[in-house]
C-alpha cells in the first residue's frame, strides 16, 4: 500500500489517503483549530501549542513524507491555518510556474504540500480542485480537473508544481461532475451547493534537501506573507530537537526574515531569475 502511495503520487502529482487520520485525532485537531482561531494565533503551525504535536510534528504525516520523497523530510516553517477562505483560482505554489527552462523543470520536483480539509466535501461546495498529473507542465491549463472528495480524516497531498485551487463548487443537479473554476465564476450562485459554515483547513509543506528546496526558500524571501509568518515563529532549541527526534529537519529561517526589508518584497507571485 505505502509503494503504491507513492507511485500514484510520482505519476499523478497528488494523493488523497482516506481515513489517514482517526475520528479522534480529527476532534484533537478541530479543537485546536478553534481554539487557534479564537486566540487569533497567526503563527506557523509548528509554534502553535495546540497544533503542532498533531500536525508538524506528526510522527504518522512525517514518515509519509519521508516515504514520498525519499529523504529525510525538512520543514522550513511554511504552513497555516485557512478559515473561510474565499479564493478561486487555479495556480502552482513553486517558484517556476511558466517557464519549462527554469531550474524547477529539470529534474524531479521534491518539495510537497498537504491539506487537513475538517468538514465534508465529498458533495458540498468548498474544497480542492486539482489538475491530475499537471506537474509535468509548467502551465495551469494542463491536467484533467479533479474536484476532490474528501471527508473528516482525510489527507490530501500535492506536489507544490500542481496546479490546484481551493473553494471548489459543486452543481446542485450534478455535485460529482468536476468542474473549471473558471467556468463557475461566470454560472450564477443559485445553480450551485453551498459550502459548509465556519470552513477550516490546516495545510503544511515539507521538502527534502537539494536545489528545490533552495530555490523555494529564495522565492519565500521575496514574498510578503512568508517574511511575516517567519518573523511571527520563536523556534527554540528544544522544537529542533523534538523534529529530530521524529525524524524531521527544522530549518530556523526567523533570523534570515528579520534582516528582509518587507518593501522590498512582493504581496503577490514573482518569478525568480536564474
């Protein structure tokens, strides 16, 4: 099962693992997430008290990282907590998103993220649209659109050259019928299922060691919100070696986010010279 996980997530560029999480750890992290949310804790998961022991630290979603990118997993403080989230648009999360000479192009992309997704969207408006097998093509108009089915206990995970969109709708005559987000800004509202009150979703990503993830951490250094979240997390001596005792890597970017000016960076997407 674990090598055929794997398989699919190479050729296909995505994998779901239904029931990955039991109903109890679901209750754990949905507690937390309120919790978070009530707090207003803006921090990255892994400074999180309610969270991280379930979530970054997971000794469970860890070794499946491990399995999927054969390395040793690194964690490099990108993850967060979406609430009610509102977007509609299909995009990519590497650096290279266009251009098939960039460095993201020329070998096996190793850098992954993955969604907790805590309500039902096995028919109801509100979650992941995913391009099967789109990372293999530097553009977001390749790949069969799949809007995935997941419920409570699901994991979702995606290679970051993917390209995906949260917020997905759902027909009311046909909710299984996987649509372009595009085509549904232009269908009126009334043809399609709402979407769960109070959304939450946890995503959280992971890389292995090497030029990618090199590359990723340069393209966070020129955006907006990762100089934030970095500037927000206090990663102790301790948190480092709770990650290497659960076989993770925890790189500590704080130091590096503090000297960025933030007018110097971008609010939105920028390609990357090379």
């Amino acid at each position: 099962m674990e090598t055929n996980v794997s398989e699919q997530f190479q050729r296909n560029g995505w994998v779901i693992l239904k029931g990955f999480f039991t109903p109890q750890e679901i209750q754990l992290i949905r507690q937390g997430t309120e919790k978070s949310l009530k707090e207003n804790l803006k921090k990255d998961l892994l400074c999180n008290p309610y969270l991280r022991d379930l979530t970054v630290l997971n000794e469970k979603i860890i070794s499946l990282v491990a399995k999927l990118l054969n390395a040793k997993p690194v964690y490099i403080g990108d993850s967060s907590i979406s609430f009610n989230e509102l977007t509609m648009s299909l995009h990519k999360d590497n650096p290279d998103r266009f251009d098939a000479n960039a460095p993201d192009w020329r070998s096996a992309y190793n850098v992954l993220r993955m969604g907790i997704y805590l309500q039902d969207y096995t028919e109801d408006s509100g979650g992941l649209i995913l391009r099967d097998k789109s990372h293999l093509y530097p553009t977001r108009w390749k790949g069969k659109i799949i809007n995935v089915q997941t419920k409570p206990g699901d994991l979702v995970v995606w290679n970051l050259r993917t390209t995906h969109s949260g917020n997905a709708k759902r027909l009311k005559a046909s909710p299984g019928l996987d649509l372009n987000p595009y085509l549904c800004k232009v269908l009126p509202n009334f043809l399609f299922k709402p979407a769960p009150d109070n959304r939450m979703a946890l995503f959280l990503s992971y890389g292995a060691e090497g030029p990618h993830l090199e590359r990723y951490i340069t393209y966070l250094k020129n955006r907006k919100y990762a100089i934030e979240r970095w500037r927000n997390m206090e990663i102790t001596p301790e948190l480092v070696a709770q990650g290497h005792r659960v076989g993770l890597k925890v790189l500590n970017l704080v130091d590096d986010a503090k000297e960025i000016d933030l007018a110097s960076v971008s609010e939105g997407h920028i390609e990357l010279p090379y």
